[in-house]
C-alpha cells in the first residue's frame, strides 16, 4: 500500500511554461485534494474533487486546473507558470466526501520554484 | 468562513518536558477540528480529532487536544515529549463541504 503518491517530488520552471502534477491515490477514496503550502500561511486548498468526474474551486484556485482522470488519480496542471506560484504542493485524499470532517491522507508533496 | 490561528510560530523544548502548543479558532457554530503533524520532507500526518462529545480527545503518539468553546481554543499537549517529536504542528477547522482552513503551523524543536 504505497497510500498517496505524488510525481514529481521537486520541479524547476521558468515564467510561462507549463506543467502538470501528477498524484494518485491506492485507497479507493472518493475525496481527492490539491493544496499549496507556503511560509507562515499553512495549507490552502486549490481545487478538491468528490468523485471521479466531478471537481471544485477551492480557496486559491486562480492559475490552475485539475482533471479526475478515474477514481485513482487527480492530476493539477499549471497553465502558465508565475514565480507566485512558487510553493510546494501537496495532494491528499479522503474516504469520504467533505474535507471538513474526514481525516485526509497526505502525499509527501512537490517543491515546484518558478523562476 | 472559519480562521484559525496558531499564535506561536516556533517552540524549543527540552527531551521529557512538557507540550502545549497552542491553537484557536474563528466560527459561529462548534466546527469539526484537526491537528495533523509534518515531519521535515514529509506529507502530512492526523494526530487527532474533535467533532462533539468528550472534550479531551486521545491521539496518536500520546497527543491530547482539548476542545474549550469558551475560550475558541483547541490546544495540543504531550505530558513528555521526545526527540522523534520533532515536527512542524498544524491545527485545523472544517466547517462544512470541503472547506477547510489550517494554521499557519508550529516548529517545534526539541532539545537534547
């Protein structure tokens, strides 16, 4: 059971260029979630999906877009890549749906830099 | 929407002694709350949960939070700490849905 997995684990980019985060999950959660992490600011969620299929905004989705691509794995693409965007970025994931009362299981994160 | 604050941003504490790190929240209604630990290059990891009933909530790792609604406060103790416990401590909200705030975290530093 490798739990949350996420690809890759550091990433540098220049200004515009574009990426995508790849994370997956082996639990059969319904719940999958992005966050950024950034310095004196804890967690902030980007976007959350509640099934296969289905996907929401967040607190601080503005530069990104996510795909459910099956029950497995929740991919978060970066468009045009900002230094702003510099951060880690952790997914997780939940057996149920609702983030505010189910305990989510991290992976251990991309340190993505924006050059 | 719900805040949470975590008024230290960095602990010391020698190897034995004991924790507090502290942790109060910003809601209308009793929220469900959360510590979850970090480890230095590592996703993180559940401690511990309050959604109702008894107050004094058991975790992992021999971890206790209690919930005090009068106070808007959910604070995190050990009564001895140990050198693995060396972590970054983040406390947090859920109010409803998928919203779900966290602190800013605590660096808690053990000393030998």
């Amino acid at each position: 059971n490798a739990g949350v997995t996420q690809t890759p684990k550091f990433q540098v980019l220049k200004t515009g260029q574009s990426m995508t985060l790849q994370c997956a999950q082996d639990m059969n959660h319904n719940s999958m979630y992005w966050y950024r992490q950034d310095p004196g600011m804890g967690l902030r969620l980007i976007y959350y999906s509640a099934s296969e299929g289905t996907t929401d905004k967040g607190e601080v989705p503005n530069g990104y877009n996510v795909s459910r691509l099956n029950k497995r794995e929740f991919s978060l693409r970066l468009e045009s890549a900002a230094p702003s965007q510099t951060s880690v970025y952790f997914c997780a994931s939940s057996e149920g749906v609702g983030a505010y009362y189910n305990e989510q299981f991290f992976g251990p994160g991309t340190r993505l830099t924006v050059l | 929407a719900q805040s949470v604050t975590q008024p230290d941003i960095h602990i010391t504490v020698s190897e034995g002694a004991s924790l507090e790190l502290r942790c109060n929240y910003s809601y209308g209604a009793t929220p469900y709350l959360f510590w979850y630990v970090q480890s230095p290059g590592q996703g993180l990891q559940l401690l511990l949960k309050y959604f109702s009933g008894d107050t004094l909530v058991q975790g992992i790792k021999g971890f206790e939070a209690e919930f005090k609604r009068s106070q808007s406060s959910f604070n995190l103790r050990k009564p001895s700490v140990h050198w693995s416990d060396a972590a970054e401590y983040f406390c947090a909200v859920g109010a409803s849905g998928n919203d779900m705030r966290f602190g800013a975290g605590t660096r808690l530093t053990v000393k030998p």
